[in-house]
C-alpha cells in the first residue's frame, strides 16, 4: 500500500508563508510597518509637549520629551533587522513609501513650526535666552532639562537617520522604503539649530 506523503508546512501557515516569502522579505515588512507608527506616535508626543510649554508645565514637557527618545531609540534598534539582510535578494515594492513621506514630513513641520516657536515663547515668557540658559545652566535647571532632552530628541533622529542611509547604501539601495528621503544630508538639517549653536558656545 503507498503512503501518501505529508507536507510539513501546510499553506496558509505562519511557517508555510515564511519559507514561501523569505526571510528578508518578512524581515523588511516587520520594519516597513513599524517605521510609519513609531513616527506618528513621535508627533503625537510632540504635539503634547507644544501644549505642556503653551501652558507652563515645564516637568511635564521634559517627562514627554524623555518619552519620546525612548521610542526613538527602539526605532534605531529596529534596524538591526536588516544587518543580517542577503544583499543578493530580489528587491521588493513597499506599498507605504508615500505614506511614511507625508508622516515624516508632517513630523519635520511640527517640529520646526510648531514646537520650536513654543519654546521659544516658553522662553521668553521668563525672560531667559538661548545663550543665558547655557551661560547660567544652574540657574534655570528645569529649562534646561527641556533644552536639552530636544537636543537629545533631535540627535537620536539623525542617528535614526544617518544609520537608515548606511543600511541602505550597504543594500545596494534596493530594500529600504523611502530611501529617496535621504539621499543627501543637506536637505535635512537639524531640527533645532539655535539650541545647537547655544550649546556650542
């Protein structure tokens, strides 16, 4: 009597779709759809911190702030999926390109247009400059908290940034969505580029 022979990944499983697909391409579709919601979840935060500085609450905005680089470093240790990516794989469509575009330039807009202006006014409203909240760092210890917890959002976004291209470059340019936003470093400058010219001085 013959035995009939039994498929050891039947369709329509999750290990039936894995060795169908590949390991990249599951790889790329983990950090594809991860990218767009960690961004959203970024300005939603800002959002709420313009809001705590519109209203004075400076422990508030910095507690937001420190929030928000927790989640830019889980997006920077995303990445380390596409370390182990094969070069040599056939290149995939991404579907989200356009949408993770318009995302990341709504998060660009508030930072620069909205954030950066209320703490400014936040500020102002104390009588306190850039360059004497650095000159006097003692003396106004939970301004420069924010101060400084926007410089660290604002490095960890570049790093973000910078490591997205180096993959993508590594790749062969063939994998990454929406490399066409970073090819060159001109076009995206620092967020805040007064509060690093303050720090510097």
């Amino acid at each position: 009597m013959t035995t009939r022979r039994t498929d050891p990944t039947p369709p329509n499983t999750p290990i039936h779709r894995i060795v169908s697909r590949g390991r990249e391409a599951i790889q790329l579709d983990i950090l594809e759809r991860a990218v767009e919601p960690w961004l959203e979840l970024t300005m939603a935060e800002l959002n709420r911190v313009t809001i705590a500085l519109q209203a004075g609450d400076d422990r508030r905005a910095a507690h937001l702030l420190q929030q928000i680089c927790r989640a830019q470093r889980h997006l920077i240790a995303s990445l380390q999926l596409l370390e182990a990516l094969d070069p040599d794989a056939q290149p995939l469509n991404h579907a989200h390109e356009c949408e993770e575009w318009i995302v990341l330039r709504q998060l660009v807009g508030i930072c620069r247009q909205t954030l950066w202006p209320a703490f400014e006014q936040f500020l102002q409203e104390r009588s306190i400059t850039l360059w004497a909240l650095y000159e006097n760092d003692s003396r106004y210890p939970g301004e420069l908290r924010i101060a400084e917890s926007l410089a660290n959002f604002d490095r960890l976004f570049q790093q973000w940034r910078t490591r997205w291209r180096t993959l993508q470059r590594s790749l062969g340019g063939r994998f990454l969505p929406g490399t066409h936003l970073y090819e060159t470093s001109e076009s995206w400058p620092p967020f805040f580029p007064a509060l690093w010219n303050a720090r510097a001085q």
